[in-house]
C-alpha cells in the first residue's frame, strides 16, 4: 500500500502507511522519524509517531505546506528501513502474580490455560515498542498471541502502581507512574522507566525490541532503580 500523504490542519502533515498495527508499516514510521530528526523539513517543529503514521508538525508561520509535502515526497522515495532485526533490544525483568500481577489468575482462566503457561508465552516472545504515549515513558508493545488478546477491564482501576506490567487487546503496557488504568496486571517492574534527570529520559524508545524475564520477588531490590545500561 502507498503511504497516504495529507495536510492536518493548516500545519501539519500526516503521513499514513496502513490503517491497523502493523510492524512493518511500524519499522517504516520510526525510519521516516528518524530521518526527519537529522534532517528536518523546513518549519518542522515536531514529530509525532503512531502505530502506522506520522504527524509532523511545522511552524505555523513560516510553513508552505505544498513545498513542505513536495520535500518529503522526495525524502520517502529514498527511504531506507532497517530490518527489524537490527533495532535495540532491551529487558525488562518481572514478577508476576500475586500482589504484583493481580489479574494474572483471572488472565489465565479466561485464555483457557495456566498461570504459569500465561507467563511463558508472555516470556517468550520478544516484543516491539509501537510507540510512547498516555503518560511520559509508557510504551505500548505488540504483539501478543491471540490467546493473550483480552479486552481491557470492564472497571477500571483508580490506582495502578508505577512499573506494573499489563496486557490489553494483543498489547503490553508498562506503567512510567502511578496512575489509573483498565489494562490487565500480569507483574510489575522494578527498574525505572522514566526519569527526568537522564538524557533521554525514556528507557525505551519506538521501535525497540523487548524481552521480558521472569524474577523471583526476593530478587525486587537487586533491580531497583535506573537500568545499568540506560
């Protein structure tokens, strides 16, 4: 499918590779992303990425939007997509269940399977950040099997603690503050996703790969904290 081209607003373009999550289209958002940040257009002023578009915005004063779409137009004929496998891989170690994951029992009875089989299959696989949003620092990753597809709660939680590890639809989330949330809690993290006082502040970014790794609770402390390789 062409990538879809258009004006959002009076100063912004929208570029569209499909229309659901995909993680090729994906690879070809974060490829377009990054080589819009070492060589912007002129009057860009910020990216926005998505699942399988991005937003770039421009400077509202000085934009031309016609010769801004030209320029990204020959941009894109030239784009090169690095495979999927040449990305950044980060771990997230987890503990599961109990009162760090506590619709791992309920996640397990509705897929039909164990507890400990919903671990090794959320364990198993690596998975790709799609994207940060929600709050700073929240990554949504894909994609989970289809027996870990589950609807968000039908009640949300008011209170979701920092680090939880949650899964909704075929996506994995993890919480970068306390906030509420109706996403499924499988565990939580110990280490730190987001800090200000870094550079960048976000220990992941679009179009990582992730691994997540089970950890006993005894183990909590040891990975308290800011990841050693951020």
């Amino acid at each position: 499918m062409k990538p879809r081209i258009g004006a959002f607003g009076e100063a912004a373009l929208l570029v569209e590779y499909g229309d659901t999550p995909d993680l090729t289209l994906n690879a070809r958002v974060h490829a377009l992303a990054r080589q819009l940040d070492a060589k912007p257009l002129e009057a860009q002023t910020n990216l926005v990425p998505g699942y399988v578009s991005l937003l770039i915005e421009l400077d509202p004063l000085h934009v031309d939007l016609e010769q801004a779409r030209s320029s990204l137009e020959r941009l894109m004929s030239n784009l090169h997509v690095p495979p999927i496998g040449f990305r950044r891989r980060r771990v997230i170690p987890t503990v599961y269940g109990g009162e760090w994951g506590p619709d791992l029992d309920d996640v397990a009875t509705r897929a039909g399977i164990s507890a400990a089989d919903v671990v090794a299959r959320h364990t198993a696989l690596e998975q790709t950040v799609y994207m940060l949003g929600f709050s700073p620092g929240f990554p949504y990753l894909g994609d989970l099997p289809d027996e870990l597809s589950l609807p968000r709660r039908e009640t949300p939680r008011e209170r979701v603690p920092i680090g939880s590890v949650a899964i909704a639809e075929r996506q994995t989330g993890i919480y970068s503050r306390e906030m509420p949330g109706g996403w499924h809690v499988l565990g939580r993290t110990p280490i730190a996703l987001f800090d200000e006082s870094h550079d960048p502040p976000a220990y992941l970014s679009a179009g990582d790969r992730v691994a997540f790794v089970e950890i006993p609770a005894d183990d909590w402390d040891r990975y308290t904290g800011a990841p050693s390789d951020w």
